[in-house]
C-alpha cells in the first residue's frame, strides 16, 4: 500500500512540474523503466533514491511521505499497540 501512494506522490508532483518520466529520470539519475515501475508501486527506491527524486522536483524530502494511510492498514497497527 505505502509503494502506491508514494508512487502516486511522484506521479502527481511530476505531473505538477510538467516533467516527462524521461526527464525526472534525467534529473534524478534514475532509468526510466525505474521511474515507471515507482509511480505504478511496483517498486519503492532506498530513501537515498527518495531523496534523489525529491530533489529532482523540487520538493522537500518529507512532502513525498505526506500521505494517506490506508483505513485498514491503521487498524491493524492500532491494534498491534494495544497487545501486551
């Protein structure tokens, strides 16, 4: 679940900056088969890559993590905390 939003972020700030895949590719020194297997969440980079990506769209490390977490993901952990 965390790889699909965070691709969804990279997809959505790219599409903001109006970067082709090829040129955040460019930029971040990634393939673009890389780029495009992230924003599908089919693969999530180190946070080295993360930042790497950020700074390519000119964005702050941290934006890319402002996501939503899934509904059921949450009540899993919160249930994972009340255990003993």
């Amino acid at each position: 679940m965390l790889k699909k939003s965070l691709g969804k972020q990279i997809y959505r700030y790219r599409k903001q900056r109006k970067l082709s895949q090829e040129k955040l590719a460019e930029l971040s020194d990634y393939s673009v088969d890389f780029i495009s297997l992230v924003e599908r969440g089919h693969y999530s980079p180190s946070v080295e890559g993360c930042a790497r990506i950020a700074q390519a769209l000119q964005i702050k490390l941290k934006t890319l993590f402002d996501i939503e977490i899934d509904p059921e993901l949450s009540k899993k952990l919160s249930k994972t905390k009340k255990k003993p």
